[in-house]
C-alpha cells in the first residue's frame, strides 16, 4: 500500500462529516454554533500529544487557535472540554477505527525478506509488554506492581510479526498483572507454519504445548525452575547445567533432546550456548544486585546457570540448525528497539497528572500517532527495498522526522494531501531514513546469511 492509498483510505474512514457527527454522539461537542469541530479536536489531539516536547494547557489552546482560526478558549475552559469521559470515548472510537485501517494493510500487505529461511514460516511472532509508570496518586484507577516499581502503572502487551513488520496484537491493561497471565493472547493469531519468538517473561508449558497442536513453532530462553529430562519415563530430572559441562565439555554450543515439565514432559530440542568469562560476571554481578535490593540471596544452582544461554525450540535441525538459532533468537530485539522509539522518541511514557480522564485521553491519542507512524514506515520500508535492496530503514529516524514535520495530526484534516507528503517516496529522502553502514551486522543481515551464533552476540 503506498502513501497515496494510505491517506485516502483514511479520508474515506474518516470524513469530517463523520468526525463532526462521532464528536456530538460522544457528547464532546453539544452545539452545533460551536468554534471548533469534532476534526479539529481529533487533529489537535493526536498532533499536540505527539509532538516533539510536551505542551502546556497554554500550548494546547494556542495549537487550537491555529487549527481552527477563530476558537479563543481559556485554559480552565479547554481542559474541562477534553479531561473527561466524553473525550475518552471519542479518542477511543478513532483508535478502533485507526486499528481497522492498521489491520486492512497489514491483510493486503504481507511482504516478506527476500531470503530462503523465511519461507519455512507463515509469520514470525514476537512477543513483549512494556510498563509505563503513573502518578502514584492514580493507584485506584490504575493499579502498579508495587515494591520497587511503581504504584500506579499500564502495561502494554504488543506482538510483533517480523515477517510483515507490523503490530498483530496492540493491547493496554490497566491493572497489575505478570506476562505468564497473558502467555495464551498469542494462540488466537497462530497459524499452521507460525513462529513465536517470546522471552522468559512468556514462559507457560502448556502455551508450548498447544502451539505445537497447532503445527506451528517457538523459540524461547529455558526458564531456570523448570525440570529437565532426559527420557519422558525418568523420574528425576536432570541437572543441566552439570550434564552439558560433563558430556559437552569441549563444546562451544550443542544441543540436544529433552522433556520439559514433571506433569507436561514436553519434547524439545535444547540449545546451549557457552558465554564468555567477561560476560559471565557481568551476568553474576547483575542478579547478585537484584537480589540483593529485594533482600535476597542468590543460589548456586542460578549463578551456574548464567555460564550458558539456553534456549529451547521445537523448529526441526533441518530448518534451524543448533548454531542458528541463537541468531534467530536476536529478532526478539526487534521489539525492544520499537518499545525504545516508543518511549524516546514517541515520548509515549510521558503520561503526567493525576486524574485518570487525562490519562486515558492522551494514550489513546499516542497510540493512534504509533499506528500511523507504523503505515508510514512500512511503506518506506518497502520501498527502500525496492530503490537499494537488502537495506534496512530506521524507525527512529522515521518518527524523529515526522513527528517534527506535524504529519501524524495532518492525516485526519483535509489540509494534508498526497500532493504535500509525496516528498516521502524521493530516492533522497528515501535514503536518509535509511540505516547508516557499519562495520557491524545487522540481525537481518546475519538471518539472511544464515551466519552461526557466534561469540560476538553476546
């Protein structure tokens, strides 16, 4: 879908006969001599809140005044018009209707990397939640971990497809609850030839279990608590650790087939990796400092655990050999780089004040700026690889530009056309969103060269 579709279809979803009309349903706008539209408020909030620093109440009236022209409001005035429940429900229809779009491309849309190893899978999953503290004073309305976190925080759950560079899962959770809770959300998406990349956090046996039922595959790090062994018949599990070290004791990585789980006894190929002396204490001296703020202690049994990564998967030798996998396991990171442009660049956990109205307003109107940011950069992406092939675009440097130029609120006014935004698709412009060349590799390159996990990942 190029940029021309893409704003088109958002001005068929979104006329301003409609944006009017949704904003007098919701009750946001009650008369209908009023100075501002139900489009205009939908601009200023999606543009103000995602714009490259935080507006005061001033900022937003002004912003207002220069969307609108004529619409002089006091800022006592404003915030009584936008912090409440009637806001809510209007920014939150415009998300749903921003999500159907997201969805309708990312269904048309299904563009892969030109490189044998994906063609083994439908998509590739990839699975997080990232936290965004509160005031604490917002507690009864959004409920924090407590402890050394915050008492008042959201959790975002995001999954991730590699394959077509887009959200497949994109949803807030309001109180406190752990990852493994959230382990079988993925199972609605999952398809035959369907791989989940997921962490420690993820970690649920029987989630592995029926992903497998459903012929489809996993990569994930091996949780510390849960028993090995090595026939489905065995009684007592294995210690690990003490077995690689014995039977694999010249081996740099291997892997080998083991049963997960006293009451599951899943099947599994086991890969281990042996990490560096360097990176092995530096492993020690971080959980040593954890435990030690929660006012624990570490066991041996943990500490010996750090000299390996271990993973675990059921994807066949033949389609990830042992040596592989490690560097297949680094696309997990591609989750964290889009949490970190969420976060630094999208300012998304800068979600200050202490009345929940508010809160709600401005993360829904930041969510929908990540879901627009999302379609612009897989156009650019996919047009990158048209202009220069194997050449991966910076999503940071995407969002840094436009969040600047004030693109995202310009998609839902009728002032922004493709005629205004076709500098985008410049083999100039293209190329300055690219990735600048480094001696390193990026995850894609070595994916697409299918290069060993090496002792240069960790």
């Amino acid at each position: 879908m190029n940029l021309n579709l893409i704003l088109a279809r958002f001005h068929q979803f979104f006329p301003t006969q409609w944006l009017n009309s949704f904003a007098r349903q919701t009750g946001l706008i009650r008369r209908s001599t009023s100075r501002f539209t139900g489009k205009d408020i939908c601009q200023l909030l999606i543009q103000a809140v995602n714009s490259p620093t935080e507006l005061s109440l001033d900022g937003f009236c002004k912003m207002l005044y220069q969307i609108t022209g004529n619409a002089k409001l006091r800022v006592q005035s404003f915030w009584e018009r936008i912090v409440n429940h009637k806001a809510i429900s209007f920014i939150e229809g415009i998300y749903a209707r921003t999500w159907a779009i997201y969805s309708e491309q990312l269904k048309k849309d299904c563009s892969k990397y030109p490189c044998g190893f994906y063609e083994n899978f439908s998509q590739i999953l990839i699975e997080d939640s990232t936290i965004i503290s509160l005031n604490e004073k917002l507690s009864k309305f959004f409920k924090g971990c407590g402890g050394s976190a915050s008492k008042s925080s959201l959790k975002i759950h995001l999954v991730f497809n590699a394959l077509s560079n887009k959200f497949s899962w994109l949803k807030v959770y309001r109180d406190k609850r752990p990852d493994s809770s959230l382990a079988h959300d993925v199972l609605q998406l999952i398809t035959e030839k369907t791989l989940v990349i997921r962490d420690l956090g993820f970690f649920f046996l029987e989630v592995f279990k029926q992903i497998n039922e459903k012929r489809a595959y996993f990569i994930s790090r091996l949780h510390p608590r849960v028993n090995v062994y090595l026939n489905v018949t065995d009684s007592k599990p294995l210690d690990l650790i003490k077995y690689i070290k014995t039977k694999y004791k010249l081996c740099s990585c291997g892997s080998l087939n083991v049963f997960l789980g006293a009451e599951e006894r899943l099947p599994v190929r086991l890969i281990f990796y042996r990490v560096p002396e360097d990176v092995i204490n530096i492993r020690k001296r971080k959980i040593k400092r954890t435990r030690q703020r929660k006012g624990g202690t570490v066991s041996d049994h943990l500490l010996t655990w750090q000299e390996y990564t271990l993973l675990i998967t059921n994807v066949p030798e033949e389609i990830a050999p042992t040596d592989l996998v490690g560097t297949i396991y680094r696309l997990r990171w591609g989750i964290e780089l889009i949490f970190k442009t969420w976060k630094s660049h999208l300012h998304l956990d800068v979600l200050k004040g202490t009345r929940p109205e508010r809160i709600e307003v401005f993360l829904y109107a930041k969510l929908i700026g990540i879901l627009l940011l999302g379609m612009i950069c897989n156009y650019l992406r996919n047009l990158c690889f048209r202009m220069f092939g194997n050449v991966e675009i910076s999503e940071i440097k995407v969002a840094n530009f436009i969040v600047s130029m004030g693109i995202l609120g310009g998609i839902f006014s009728g002032y922004l056309n493709f005629k205004k935004i076709e500098f985008l698709s410049d083999e100039y412009w293209t190329r300055q969103f690219c990735k600048q060349k480094r001696k390193r590799k990026t995850t894609l390159e070595r994916i697409n060269a299918l290069e060993p996990f090496g002792m240069d990942f960790f």
